[in-house]
C-alpha cells in the first residue's frame, strides 16, 4: 500500500482522537472514557499499517478485520460519550463521519482481499 487512502484516513483520524482524549482529560477531567476511545481510535490505524507488512493474504485480512473492529468499537465510545454529554453533537457527528468512511473502506478492503485468494 505506497499510497493508501485508508492508511492516510486513519493516520489524520487517528490523530484528532488524540486532540480529542486530551481535551477530555484536561477539560473535563474524564480519564476512563478517554483512555478507551484513545486506545481502540488509535488502534485502527496501528493495525492498517500492520498489514502493510503481512506475512500472508490471510495475515493481512486478519489484521484488516482487526482494525474493522477496533473501529467498530470507537463508533461504541464516540457514542457513548455524546450520549453522556463528554462531547458535543457536532463533534461526534464529525467523528462519525470519518469513521463511517473507515468502516466503508475497511469493509470494502477485507471483502476484495476475500475475494482475491
């Protein structure tokens, strides 16, 4: 993956989930909620470039899924933290935006990945 549009999305998502777990920790001095959105926000991207050195097409969907559901997770905490008034709507909503276009791409990867065997 030279050039990769997922690896770029989830680097600059990756990063505004770090502004993100910062600003609620100083902020709103929420520690617990933003150390998880933290680690499965970041996650995504860490196990994208994981697959970039695969060992095998079957390490690389593995390692793919992985990050699908990582980024399942953080839609869970993203939610979770507008519905408990950790974040503004217009936040999450942004958010879920690039989210939801990491779960099209990722979906999108692991099912033509599948399909190429």
């Amino acid at each position: 993956m030279k050039d990769s549009v997922v690896r770029d999305k989830s680097f600059d998502f990756a990063l505004r989930i770090v502004q993100l777990s910062q600003a609620l920790q100083n902020e709103k001095h929420e520690f617990v909620l933003s150390k998880q959105v933290l680690r499965s926000g970041t996650a995504i991207g860490a196990l994208i470039r994981e697959a970039d050195q695969a060992e095998s097409k079957a390490d690389f969907v593995h390692k793919m899924a992985i990050a699908l559901k990582e980024a399942n997770e953080t839609e869970y905490w993203i939610k979770l933290l507008e519905g408990s008034k950790q974040i503004e709507q217009v936040l999450s909503v942004s958010l879920q935006a690039d989210l939801n276009e990491l779960l099209r791409l990722l979906t999108a990867i692991i099912k033509t990945a599948k399909a190429n065997k």
